[in-house]
C-alpha cells in the first residue's frame, strides 16, 4: 500500500527448510529516500517494530528474520524513513489457513 510514496509489490513471510522465516518482496517497487529501513510491526505507525534490514531493495528481495521477531504479533511491513519517522509504504501480512 502507498504511503507517502507509491509502493507496490508483494509481501510474505516463508518458513525455510531449517525452520527459520524469511520475509519475502516480491515485484517490490517504492521511490528512493534517505535513511530508508525495512521494518516489522504491530500497525502503520512502526508500534513494537523489528527492524529487518537497513536496506531497501526494489525488486524480489529476500530478507530472513530474527528469532526474536514475532511474525503472528507484527503482521505489518513498513519502508520506513527513520531520518523523518516517515512510512513510506506498507503491507498488511495475513495469516494463510492450513
């Protein structure tokens, strides 16, 4: 979803053969800007957020994820501009049934 910029793309998180979880982009598209993060967190706003990389790439990116981030409670993805606490843009992570 946009935010202050338009951002496109998909987001999910995978479960790796080893057990451990990746945050995937796929088609990933947002404008360039200074001091942009990927972040995990509980809304929009960056509440509870886990940074997931210091790097923002557009295209398919994968990203792995810490043991200690919580997938079920940050279900949000945000490019973040940490310089000027700006959401860039955003995705909504939902729980796929089994």
């Amino acid at each position: 979803m946009n935010g202050a910029h338009p951002t496109s793309g998909k987001a999910k998180v995978i479960l790796e053969e080893d057990n451990s979880l990746s945050l995937v982009f796929l088609d990933f598209k947002t404008d360039s800007g200074p001091d942009l993060r990927v972040y995990m967190a509980e809304d929009n706003r960056a509440t509870g957020f886990t940074e997931i990389s210091k790097e923002v790439k557009n295209g398919s990116v994968k990203y792995k994820l810490s043991d200690e981030t919580d997938a079920e409670k940050m279900d949000h993805v945000l490019i973040w501009c940490k310089a000027f606490s700006v959401n860039f843009g955003s995705a909504v992570l939902q729980k796929v049934e089994e």
